[in-house]
C-alpha cells in the first residue's frame, strides 16, 4: 500500500469520525465551524483548518470523502506523503482564505466541510493528468478531466458572483487554483505538454480573483473595508436571540413529533440552553 492511501485512509477517518461528533455535539461544532467574526475579531485562526474536519449533514460527508479516495488514488503513484499532504493542506488553507477574504465584512458568515482540500485536489490531478477520465456518477459516461476542470470552474464562478446557493463556491475557487499552483510548483515539466487545458481553467480563475481585489464593484461584492458595526454587547445579543429562536423551534418539534423526534445534536442544544438559564 502506498504512502498516500495510508494517508488519505487516516485523513477520511479523522474527517469522518470529527464530522460525526460535530453532527452530535452542537458545542464541538460551534467551537470548529469556519466563522468570520471568530478568525477576524477573535483570531482564532485555527477553524481555517479545523472547520474542514465538521460537515453539515451526511450528504455532504459522503461526497466529500468520496471525492477525496478517488483522487488521492489518482495522486498517489506521483506524489510522496510530504507532497500529497502539502497539497491538502495548502488547498484547506487557500480555500478557506479566499472565503474569508470574499466574506470579510460579514461577520456572520460560517462554513464548513473539506471541499476546498478535495477541490485542490481534484485541481491537482488535472494540472498532472489531463487526459485522465472523469465518470458522472452514476451514469456510465466519463470524459477528460480538463472538460470537468473548465464546467465546474465556470459554474464556481457563477456561483460566486451569483450568491444566490447556500455553497461555499469562494473555498471551491481558492482552493481549486491553490491545489493547481502548488503541483506545478512541484511538477514543472507538467506544465508545458498540458499548457491549453491549464491555461483553460487558470487563466479566467486568476483574472476572476484580480477582479474581486481590484475591482469588486463590477461584481457587485463589497470591498469596503469598515470594520464590524456591531459593539459586544450587541454581538451578544444578536446570537443570544438566534439561539432563542432555534430553541423555540426545537420545542415546536417537541409539541408536533414529541421529543424522541429530536437528533442528538438538537438534545445537546436543549440541554446547554437550560443549563445557562
């Protein structure tokens, strides 16, 4: 077994087993989850990594960690274990960055999952391969990875300016260009045989970014930098009624479906309301 399928084993559990306490534990989630205000206001700049280890739902995990076995594979008979690793992280941290960078005045802003590790990768294997296939699961069609590279970097693009989903499309485009720039930084040679289809995807990637830096208004994405309006008191109270109003809907369950209806993670919230009362 190579090096990088032990790793990549490791990094699913790890991934998996925090994902399933974060779907348990309101407060293990609430101290990992990626939130402006937390990393800008309160520097805890380590949910920039740890937030890539909680997921919102099952849905999300599974495809994330899907993602991350096929093309861990794809990357494994290339890359060493200080390679592959460098690449995850550096993806994690450059997506996560370019999200905090795009959401900087929002301080409500939260996120989480592994996408922008697994979108470096994903941007990697491309840079290195492609001419690999890519399948759509599960229907039985595959094509090259560098038509997969220039569909889903559009449709990020879009989504960014869109704003209209609840995706993470800043942390897909961060750390997409990041996965790709660092394994060619690795694997120069790599560049010249494959320069269309890289060029294909980082040229609009890296003109997109220079946009929203110096010119966000053609984007319509706020760049004015004023700091937070909010005084602490006000912060204070601001969760204070969000967490009221999601204890008010709990009860509502309760009345509706009973109270074995709750998940574990709306029990723990119950529980930790009552206790600060």
């Amino acid at each position: 077994m190579a090096a990088i399928d032990i790793i990549s084993i490791i990094l699913m559990l790890g991934i998996g087993i925090s994902s399933y306490i974060g779907f348990n534990n309101i407060s293990y989630f609430e101290k990992n989850v990626f939130e402006v205000e937390k990393i800008l206001l309160y520097k805890q700049y380590r949910r920039l990594v740890t937030s890539s280890f909680i997921h919102s739902g099952w849905l999300h995990l599974i495809f994330n960690l899907l993602a991350l076995y096929f093309f861990s594979e794809a990357l494994a008979g290339l890359l060493n274990g200080f390679q592959y690793l460098f690449i995850f992280f550096g993806s994690m941290i450059g997506g996560d960055l370019m999200a905090l960078y795009i959401h900087r005045n929002h301080s409500g802003y939260r996120a989480v999952g592994a996408s922008g590790a697994v979108s470096g990768l994903i941007y990697a294997s491309i840079a290195l391969f492609p001419d690999m296939s890519i399948g759509l699961f599960p229907l039985p069609i595959s094509f090259p990875a560098w038509v997969y590279g220039i569909v889903f970097m559009l449709f990020t693009l879009y989504g960014i300016r869109n704003k209209k989903e609840a995706i993470g499309h800043e942390a897909h485009l961060g750390g997409a260009v990041a996965g790709m720039l660092i394994a060619l930084i690795m694997f120069p040679q790599s560049f010249v045989p494959n320069i269309i289809p890289i060029m294909l995807i980082l040229v609009p990637s890296l003109s997109f970014i220079i946009l929203i830096v110096y010119r966000p208004d053609l984007l319509l994405i706020n760049n004015s930098y004023t700091g937070y309006k909010y005084t602490v008191d006000q912060r204070y109270n601001i969760q204070k009624r969000s967490k009221e109003e999601e204890v008010d809907r709990i009860l509502d369950k309760i009345n509706r479906k009973g109270i074995k209806s709750l998940s574990q993670r709306e029990r723990s919230l119950l529980k930790e309301y009552a206790e600060s009362k």
